[in-house]
C-alpha cells in the first residue's frame, strides 16, 4: 500500500510543477514525461484503482477460496443448491429486462438531446440528472406509493377514469423491479447514448434527405446504423450495473425476485458466511466479465470487417 | 496516541459523528489529558437514538464526566471487521441477541462483561448473558387495518392471520424465516413454552396454502405505510412502529394485537478489543439503572429490560411495553441462541423455499 502511495506522488507533483518549469522539479517532471509520456497522465487514477478496487476484488476472491487452507467448499455449497442456478438466472434476466427498457426508453432521449438548441438541451439535462440527487430507498418507497393497489396510478385509473374494473398487480413483482431499476438506470443510460452520439454527423441525414429520402427513412437508414456501437455500449454498461441491484429489487420485488446481490448481501451483513457470500460475488463478477470479453471481442470483429 | 488514532478513524467514517468527535477530542484533550475519557456507542440510529442521547449519555457525561460519541448503524458486519483487523472504534454496542452467540466459523466477538462493575439489579436472568446485558424490549405483533375489520371484528391472534374466509385481503410478512416460522406454528395450536426448537418444515408448510395471499416486506417501516393505506390488511410489524404511527397520525386506520407477540431483547455489548472497557461498563452500568430505563421507555415505547423500571412507570404507560405484556404471559421470547445456531442453515432453506413454492 505504501507503495501504491509513493507511485502516485512523482506524476501529481509533475502536473502542479508543470507551469512554473523552474528547478530540478521540473527537470524530473520532464523526465517522467519523457520516459512514460502521456501515460503518466494515468498514474493517479491506476493508483485509485489499485487501491478501491483490485486489492479489494483481491481479499474477495482469496476469501472464496481459504478458509483457511484453499478449499472448494464455497462453490461446491453452490453447485449442490439448484435454487442457486436460478437465482443467478433471475438475476440475469432482471438485468437483462432493465437494459432492455432503459434502452427503449433511453433511446429517443438522447436523440432530442442531439437535436435539440443548446438551451433546450441544457433544460433537459437538468431533468435528466435530478433523480440522480434522490436516494434509491426514498426512490423505492415512492414507487411503492405510486404502484400498489391503492396507489397513486391504481386509483386514477380504477377510480377516476374508470378504465379497469379491478387495479393493476403493478408493485411488488417483476413489474414493479424492472419499473424501479428502469428509472434510476435511465439517466445513466441517456448520457451515455447521448455522448456517442453526439459525435455522429448529422450532416449525413440532411444528405440523406436531399436525396430524396423522407425524414424517417434518412433516420432509419442513417442514423441508426450510425449509432449502433452506442446503442452496445449503453446496453452493456446498462446490463453490466443492473446485475448489481439488491435494494430495488428487495422493496419492489415479490417472494421471486431474488438477486444473487441479495443473497451476497444476507451472506454478508447477516449470516457472517463471508466466504459463501465472496463465492456468490466472484461467480457474479465472472459472468459480469465473460459478458465484456464478449463484447469486446465481437466489436473488435465488427471492426475488422469494417475495414476490410 | 493509539486512542487518537481510533478516533481519526471514527470521524472518518461516520459524518455525522464527526462533528460531535472533533469537538470531544477537542474537550478532552484540553482538560482531562490524564484521563481516557471518551467512548463511542453505537446504535440503530433514528429517534430511539436521540432519545438515548437525551435520557442516558447526556446524563451519563454530567454525573461521571466521561464523554460519549454516539454513532447510528450498527451492524454486526463492522464488528466483524473491527475484531478481525484488531482496530475497534466502538465500545458499547446495542445488539439483537441474535448477535451475541458466537457463530461457526467466527471468533468470539465480544469481552466478557465484568458484572463486579456492572449492577444489574433487577435485570431478568435470562436477559443476563457472559457476553452481553439486555437493555430493551421489543415485540413482533400482529396488526391490522381497522376499515377492513372494525371493533368487535377484529383478529386476535395469529390463527386469525391464517383465516382467509373470515378476514380476508391481502396480508404482509417479514421476509424472513424469523418470526415467520414461530408465527405459523402458534398460529396452528403450538404453545408457546413448547415453540422451540422450531418445526421448520412443519412450519414453512403452514405457509402454503397462504401463498398468494401474502406480501413479502423487506423492511420493518414498510409494514406501518402499507397497512394505513390499505394495501394489506394485516401484517406483521413492530409494536413501537405502530404506537409510533398512531400517536403522530391520530386517526391512521391501524390498531394492534398483543396476544401471541414475539418478543426480542437488545443487549448492550462490548466489541471485543475495545480499548475502554472500564468507562463501557459503567456506561453499561448507567443504561441498566430502573429510573434512567423508566423515563427511556415513556418517552419511546421501548420496553424497559430492567423489571423495577416498570414500577416506576404509570399504568396507561405500561399498556404500552413489550415487558409489561411478556410479564402478563401475552408474547414469547425469540430464542436467540436457537436463531444464532441455525440462522445460515435456514436463510438456505428459506430461499430455496420460496424460490419452489
């Protein structure tokens, strides 16, 4: 750790030294510039990583696998409870169902933001970045109060307008997750997509629509593919940060909607099996990793098709 | 230096607390240099704690001159932590008893308590454990909504919870195997002296034929909002809570029933390694004495531990405790010792339960 310190000093001192170039300080900053180059530039933040995530990652996995002599026996548990398999699948599929909605959602979102006047836009950034401020658990309990049967949208539809005979199952199942998820993943998601695609020429849709194609058309057939390494970015991170959900699905979710980030959570705050619970994690961040190798892998074919 | 050390650590993590520590530091070190007067306890937080705060550390400062830092959250995870890294920032702690049998696998957490320091007169024995001293009262109760079911039909008891046909609606529990398990079988004519050890798979059967009329909460508040609004129309939930509600909203349609509660015990304990053993027992000490648990209790509804507490205490009061009512016969005591000892078995059982029914 006092290492992980020491390398983060020299690049930091360099930065603040690097206007005023007097004195050895800033010979060895020049040094470092030139011996690492802009890479030095990464140091503080490698530094950062090192220290808040790998080493902690580190102690996680070494406690699935010690206890305290290396055993299997974490992961033997695992494999022998069926209920186990189907948790990570419900996981996976909130996950899932939640980055698909996002999206959905998302989409249309970023695209107004491209589009739209700088004023406008930055109105709406506002709108978008304000949930960020609320606490998730505040968040939950007002779905509650919006969703259930007697809620806030029940009693509009059922006793106002008249338009169900009985009030829709909205909270307290998979519905009610997937609409809790979906509505604190959704500003993640927009900026996201808004970022990329803000890099997308709109030139090319206003080229598109002096040939003769109609505006939906230009966007179908321009815009979209254009923004499709965007739309995979977005899903993935999306999909990538839902898998980690446990407060939402614990107050929106039924007797279900079990996520393996639950169960770390029992495992580690209320049963003291910290090894179960670092097993259950390290198979998360497993899947959570084959799925980014895979995507990797398949940008980087679409990329070498692209070129050829 | 060491003590300074701990306390950085404290301020650090807890914001809140952070304050209040650099002020004490502060005080101590400018007056009472020779002496380690200052501790931190660590509760639940809310307003049970700042009543603490008001009715025994405020107190407790002035009468021994030893400073108290209280700081919210406790959880037995940090203990954990603080045991196994040998740097405990905290030295009393308010536990659920469930916490205080040593665990397979887990060091022993907790010094013992030196009850040469510590006077626990009028404490009940059972609440008297080596590790750990009861300091409250609560009660797990049944509690219903009084539009769906006015006086004179109301439930009163857990085998009501269990009548569809006669109370129906949609009922909530805790999501848990604790309270549920017991809940069932008293509710299918198990008494209560016979209740442990617990039938679990008798009891997760009980549960069956309620299926889809139960909500599965997560969280105690939870229980409160969804039976004023009507969502449920009983559940299980806190008698505190619901006193709670009722006395800040009047006319909340809520009531509660005594019979068959499920009483739980918070013991005050010492995490083991904490370096002021001596001033955590007489706080201990200061928090078991009759007359501070009495005005403790008026001013929360958390039953007082100590028995000569409640004779100080008023009738209309009393209606109000958990120890008043287990005094009467009306709850049983959680067996923690038994929950402690099959806790990682049953939360298994219980997922997997719930995840094939």
């Amino acid at each position: 750790m006092g290492r992980g310190g020491g390398g983060r000093e020299p690049p930091q001192r360099s930065l603040a030294r690097a206007v005023p170039r007097v004195g050895l300080e800033a010979e060895t900053s020049d040094r470092l510039m030139r011996r690492f180059g802009p890479a030095a530039l990464a140091f503080p933040g490698l530094a950062l990583m090192v220290l808040f995530f790998t080493l902690p990652v580190g102690v996680i996995l070494a406690q699935s696998f010690f206890d305290p002599g290396f055993t299997l026996k974490f992961y033997a548990r695992m494999a022998a409870g069926p209920e186990y398999a189907l948790v990570f699948w419900i996981s996976i599929k909130i996950a899932l169902l939640s980055a698909f909605f996002s999206m959905i959602a998302g989409y249309p979102v970023a695209y107004l933001l491209v589009k739209a006047a700088p004023t406008l836009r930055a109105i709406m950034m506002a709108f978008i970045l304000l949930p960020f401020w609320t606490n998730i658990l505040v968040r939950c309990y007002a779905w509650m109060l919006v969703l259930q049967t007697k809620g806030l949208l029940n009693s509009i539809l059922v006793g106002w307008l008249h338009l169900l005979a009985t009030p829709l199952p909205l909270v307290f199942n998979l519905t009610g997750v997937i609409i809790g998820m979906v509505h604190y993943l959704l500003p993640i998601n927009i900026l996201i997509l808004y970022s990329a695609m803000k890099g997308i020429d709109l030139k090319l849709v206003q080229a598109a629509q002096g040939l003769g194609a109609n505006p939906l058309r230009a966007f179908l057939t321009v815009f979209v593919p254009l923004s499709l390494p965007a739309v995979r970015a977005a899903a993935l991170l999306t999909f990538v940060l839902a898998l980690g959900f446990f407060v939402t699905p614990a107050l929106l979710g039924g007797r279900g909607e079990i996520t393996v980030a639950m169960l770390v959570s029992t495992y580690f705050s209320e049963v003291l099996d910290w090894g179960f619970g670092s097993a259950l994690a390290t198979v998360l961040l497993a899947i959570t990793t084959l799925g980014l190798c895979l995507h990797f892998a398949l940008e980087r074919r679409r990329a070498g098709l692209v070129l050829q | 230096m060491r003590s300074l050390k701990a306390w950085k650590g404290t301020a650090g993590r807890f914001l809140a607390a952070s304050l209040v520590a650099s002020g004490a530091w502060f005080a101590t070190t400018g007056s009472a240099a020779a002496e380690d007067t200052t501790i931190v306890f660590s509760g639940w937080g809310g307003s049970w704690q700042t009543a603490e705060r008001k009715l025994y550390f405020d107190t407790f400062e002035k009468a021994t001159g030893i400073k108290v830092v209280d700081v919210p959250d406790v959880n037995l995870t940090k203990i954990k932590a603080m045991v196994g890294a040998k740097n405990v920032e905290w030295d009393v702690v308010q536990a659920i008893g469930m916490w205080l049998p040593q665990r397979a696998g887990t060091e022993e957490l907790w010094e013992p308590l030196d009850y040469a320091a510590i006077k626990t007169d009028g404490i009940p024995k059972e609440m008297i454990a080596p590790n750990g001293v009861g300091v409250a009262t609560f009660a797990q109760i049944l509690a219903y909504n009084t539009d769906a079911f006015p006086a004179g039909k109301a439930p009163t008891s857990w085998a009501d919870f269990w009548d569809v046909k006669k109370f129906p609606g949609k009922r909530g529990f805790l999501n848990q195997p604790r309270y549920a398990l017991e809940a069932a079988l008293m509710a299918h004519g198990v008494a209560m002296k016979d209740l442990y050890p617990l039938d679990v798979e008798r009891g997760l059967k009980l549960w069956e034929p309620l299926k889809s009329d139960v909500l599965w909460w997560e969280q105690w508040p939870q229980a409160p909002s969804l039976l004023a609004s009507g969502e449920l129309v009983m559940t299980l939930s806190s008698q505190a809570r619901i006193l709670g509600l009722l006395q800040s909203e009047k006319t909340a349609p809520v009531a509660m029933v005594w019979n068959q509660g499920i009483m739980t015990v918070d013991f005050l304990a010492v995490p083991k390694g904490s370096k002021h053993k001596e001033a955590a027992f007489k706080l201990i000490s200061w928090m078991l004495d009759p007359e501070h648990q009495a005005e403790y209790a008026k001013a929360t509804d958390v039953g007082p531990s100590n028995t000569k507490a409640l004779a100080l205490i008023d009738e209309k009061t009393k209606e109000r405790l958990p120890s008043y009512h287990y005094q009467k016969g009306e709850l049983v005591a959680l067996d923690n010792a038994w929950w402690a000892a099959n806790l990682d078995k049953l939360t298994e059982r219980w997922n997997q339960w719930k995840l094939t029914n």
